[in-house]
C-alpha cells in the first residue's frame, strides 16, 4: 500500500468504471443503508483506489445515491472514511438499456466468453455505448486538474473511452485494464465495430489483461484488422503515430490484515452458525459455490457434478451438503431470467431425488450476501467450488483462500478461469466434464488433513505475495517507466 502511495509521488488518479464501489439504498424503514456490490472488479480496485485517494467516476445505480452526493450534485466521500471522492454519472434509463444491458452485456459480454450465448449487436445499443464512453470521457477531462493525470479505464464498458480522453489530453497516462477474457481473433471479428473498438483501446498508454494468452489475441486482432505495427518482442503497438503496451498483469485481492483475521470467527464457529442457520448437521461435509447468478460461472454444470457425486457415492447421500450463493445480477434480461429459471429446476430436481431426512443438499440462496457472511461461508466449508465455463481470472477462488488461516479446506477450480495458471495446487477440473468434476469433489471431501495443508499452504502464499497492490503497482511502474521514455525522447 505505502509502495504504491509512493510510486504515484502526488499523481493526481482518476478511476473510470461502470459499477460503482458502494451503493447508497433506502431500506424498508426508509434509513440509508450502504451496499458493496457484487463484483470482481470493485474487490480488486476499491483496495487500491483507498491508498492512492482521487476521483472514482461511476454510473449512480443505487435507489438512494442522489440522496447523498454534496451540495454541489458532484461527490461523495466513502463511508466512514475520505480516502477518495466518488462522482456519480446518471444515466436514463434509455442509456443504461443501450450502452449497460445492450452492448456491454448482451454484445461484448458474450463475444467475450467462451460460453456458447450468442452476442447480439443493435445499431442503436452500438450509439449509446458511443455516447455514455463520451459522457464518462467528458467527466474524466473536467476531473482533471492537470494535463498529466493517471486514468485507470476499467472493463468492456469503456473500449472507445481511451481515445476520446487521449485526444484531449494527449498526456494523460491511460491504464485499460480489461477485466474479461479477449477471444481469438475470428470470434472477435464478428463485432461489427471491431475496428472501432481497437482504435478506442489503442488510445491506451496500457492495455492491460489477466493472462498472456488474452493479450495475444488483442494482439493477433490489432493485426488482422488494423493497419497497425506491432512489435511482438516489446508487447507494443504503433497505431496512427500513437505506442501503446500491452501486457498480462494478473489481478488478485488484498491479503487480509492481522487485525482482520483476528476479528474473524473460527472456522469451527462459522461451520457451527451456517449449521444452525441452514439446518446442517455437523456431521455433514459442506461444499460452497458463490458467484453473480451469471451463465459464465458454470453453475449448472456444478449441479450437475453434484448430483453425479450422490448418484456414484450413495456414502454421501445423507453426509454432504451443498451450499451455492448466488448474487442476482442483470436481471431483466431474458438469457439471465431463462437461467437462473433452469438452475432452480435442477436443484429442485437433486433435491427431491437425494433429499434425506427432510433434508435437502443443495441448498440455493439467490441473494446478495454480504462480505463478512460470504467469509464465514469460506470459514465453514470443506470444499469451494468454481467451475466457470470461462472467466478472465475469477477471485472468489482468492478469496477461499485468503479466508482459511487454518490451511485446510479443498479448492475445486475450471482450468478455464485465468486463475488456474496462479493456482496450480488447487484440483484443476474441465467444468464441462461432470464425471472429472464428480470425481474432483470426491477426492477433495476425502483428502487427508495434511495433503490439504500442503496444496492451501502453497495456494495462500502465492495469493499472499501477488496481491491486488502488486498487480497496479507493476501497472504503474510500467507506465512510469514509458512516461520516461516519452520525457526522454521529447528531449531529444
Ligand atoms: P466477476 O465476474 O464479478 O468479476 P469474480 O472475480 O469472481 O467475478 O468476483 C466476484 C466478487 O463478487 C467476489 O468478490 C465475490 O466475493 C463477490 N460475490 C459473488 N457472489 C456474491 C454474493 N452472492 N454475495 C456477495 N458477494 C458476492 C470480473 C471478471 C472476473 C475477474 C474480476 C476482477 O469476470 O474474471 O476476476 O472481474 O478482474
């Protein structure tokens, strides 16, 4: 953290990102309550956004933001804390259709992943995504208090922004990171706007990305659709007199503080609570799944690994309990309805073909949890299990880990998530192979205490060290390094 604050040596940093870090919601007795999303991307950067201060710009979403922002219609500070200023874009509800639930996530989210939805490309999505990128580049350049300001641009929301915030200021330092995967290029050339969508990354100082293996796609569409030069040994694009690098830089957590560990209950207290709360008997193993209810996150087949499990090890029919957490997210578009639709009727399928005793063993909590719920949830279980068709790196895995001090519970983990290539210790499944991931949970409900030990003793160093304050402090030196380079050249 004190790294980082000393790397930007007074910098002024500007975070752009669509979700913001918390959300302000009146409450039925009509009391503002505060809200963390559900969301990778605020885990990972709100950290990070509190030891740099700035400015975090974001679409106000919650039902009482407005209820907050200062006099001026402009901020508002953190709860409890004013490490950094939050300015809230509101967005029509036409906007947020078009530009959020449209093209984000009906067109580029599906293009994306490798999960087999079919993206959906409108024209008039397409000018709304145009227009808010226009919007949220507009409120970066009025945020500015120099012409040299540090832009972090976060996600798929935002491919065009970079270009329109570099045109005027031409030398801001822009840091994309995008937070999905990058198809191969024949995927991606199906985007109508493909091209549009390079050149608004290419504004970029930095085009970041989880694994190499995504920043060789970027790299491999720059070059079939783009008259651009690319320089394979530097990572580095020429595109209109403009350079920009492009490197994996692997996103993570903050590791947990002492204090914070100390505060935590034992994981044989939060196993005795989630018990109590969820009617499990201590003598059950318990298994956990928590994500945004989304279909990239491989949750049917979960189940379904599930149900294989109890079908091959009767033993396990009354002894083991699965406990899936799923955040509601995207609602009202009809792909999310019809799947959310379809795992409930598989739980409810498993259920009544396994439940013993009254008791069923998968137990679904379609709802928002909060942080301290889902970590005793991580405390309390044998197993965690993440199984994404396709994710670009997948942090509730990080998150299992970081939460079990005691070095014991098992991480069940798809090879399709860039997390497998920082987590080899965990038992590494093909979601799409339910006997592979049966087998996989059966292996981690009967592995021996010390072999645990030593697969999450590995697992929680590596998450120790590559931390979330890693991976933007290596952006930063990067970009300081090039911001040089340019000092250095101008000179000449
Ligand atoms: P996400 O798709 O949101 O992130 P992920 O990285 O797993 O996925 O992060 C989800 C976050 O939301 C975690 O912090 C988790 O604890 C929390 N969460 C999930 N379900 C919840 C629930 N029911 N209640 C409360 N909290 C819940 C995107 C990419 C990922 C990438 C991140 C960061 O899709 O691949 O890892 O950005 O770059």
């Amino acid at each position: 953290q004190s790294l980082l604050r000393t790397q930007l040596r007074g910098d002024q940093v500007i975070v752009v990102s669509n979700r913001e870090p918390y959300l302000h919601e009146r409450g039925e007795d009509g009391q503002i309550v505060v809200r963390r999303p559900a969301s990778g991307l605020v885990t990972a950067v709100e950290p990070v956004m509190r030891a740099c201060s700035g400015t975090w710009i974001a679409h106000g979403s919650g039902s009482a933001d407005r209820a907050v922002v200062d006099r001026n219609d402009r901020v508002s500070l953190p709860p409890g804390q004013d490490e950094y200023r939050l300015r809230r874009l509101w967005l029509t509800p036409e906007e947020e259709q078009g530009y959020y639930y449209g093209f984000a996530n009906e067109g580029l989210w599906p293009l994306c992943h490798v999960a087999h939805v079919r993206p959906v490309f409108r024209e008039s999505d397409w000018q709304c995504y145009r227009e808010v990128n226009q919007r949220f580049a507009d409120a970066v350049v009025s945020e500015a208090r120099s012409d040299d300001p540090i832009v972090l641009v976060q996600d798929y929301h935002f491919a065009l922004l970079p270009a329109m915030v570099r045109r005027r200021l031409p030398r801001a330092t822009i840091l994309t990171f995008w937070h999905i995967p990058w198809p191969n290029s024949e995927s991606f050339g199906i985007c109508p706007w493909r091209t549009e969508l390079l050149e608004g990354l290419l504004g970029s100082t930095i085009v970041g990305f989880h694994t190499p293996y995504h920043c060789k796609n970027f790299l491999d569409a720059v070059d079939r659709y783009l008259e651009a030069r690319i320089e394979h040994e530097h990572s580095t694009v020429s595109y209109r007199g403009e350079q920009s690098l492009v490197q994996s830089y692997p996103i993570s957590i903050a590791w947990p503080s002492p204090e914070a560990v100390a505060a935590m209950p034992s994981p044989a207290e939060c196993r005795r609570r989630i018990g109590a709360e969820l009617d499990i008997p201590p003598d059950h193993r318990l298994a956990v799944g928590v994500d945004r209810f989304d279909y990239t996150k491989g949750i049917l087949e979960r189940l379904h690994a599930v149900e294989r499990l109890l079908e091959k090890h009767p033993r396990w029919r009354d002894h083991f309990t699965f406990v899936q957490v799923a955040a509601p997210t995207r609602a009202v578009l009809e792909e999310y309805q019809a799947f959310q639709q379809r795992i409930e009727a598989l739980a409810r399928r498993i259920n009544q073909r396994f439940g013993a005793g009254g008791r069923d063993p998968v137990r679904l909590l379609a709802r928002h949890h909060e942080h301290d719920a889902v970590n005793r949830l991580f405390r309390a279980a044998d197993v965690c299990l993440v199984t994404s068709l396709h994710d670009g790196m997948n942090l509730v895995s990080k998150e299992f880990v970081a939460a079990r001090d005691d070095e014991q519970g098992v991480l069940v983990l798809s090879r399709f998530a860039g997390a497998a290539r920082d987590l080899p210790e965990a038992l590494v499944v093909n979601p799409y192979h339910v006997e592979e991931v049966a087998d996989a949970l059966h292996q981690a409900l009967t592995m021996p205490v010390g072999e645990q030990r030593e697969r999450m003793a590995h697992l929680r160093s590596t998450v120790r060290e590559a931390n979330v304050y890693r991976w933007a402090g290596r952006m930063l030196t990067d970009a300081a390094r090039w911001r040089l380079r340019e000092r250095v050249s101008l000179r000449v």
